[in-house]
C-alpha cells in the first residue's frame, strides 16, 4: 500500500511513486481501503479501475478492500495516464 503524508500531499509525490513502480517495477494491480475515496478516486484518476472488492483487508479486519487494476487487459506503463498536482 502507498501512503502519503497529509502534508504532503498535492506535490505530486504518489503520482511519482505510482508512476515507478508501474514503469519499472510492472505493477499493474492495487488495493484501496474503500472508505478512503480521496485514495480510490487517485488511483482512478491514474487509470485503474475496480476489478473487485474483499469484506476484510489482508490482516483480517474489517475495513474493506477494492481490488484495482491499470484498465485495459494488454494495457502497457505508457498507456497509463497520470497527472501532476506540480
């Protein structure tokens, strides 16, 4: 999970993080605490999309998960869409 300071969000440091680990690390795939809609419409705004969604998160509790995926079943790093707050 990517977590960004509240402080220091707005400065484009999770787009830049996303943005690496789907470009260089093939990420292609995240989970979104899905009570947190600042953080799922992020990752939506960057081209991912829910795929599905778990009751518990992955300790058992219960917050629930959105499964997201970059949209587009052959969808390359290139083809994902991101945006800078800068």
């Amino acid at each position: 999970m990517l977590f960004v300071n509240a402080l220091r969000r707005g400065q484009g440091i999770g787009t830049a993080l996303l943005s690496f680990v789907v470009a260089e690390r093939g990420v292609r795939t995240v989970d979104v605490n899905e009570q947190n809609e600042d953080a799922v419409e992020f990752n939506r705004r960057r081209g991912f999309a829910p795929v599905g969604r778990s009751e518990l998160d992955d300790q058992g509790r219960p917050y629930p998960l959105l499964h997201m995926a970059i949209r587009g079943e052959d969808a390359d790093a290139e083809e994902v869409e991101f945006h800078s707050n800068d």
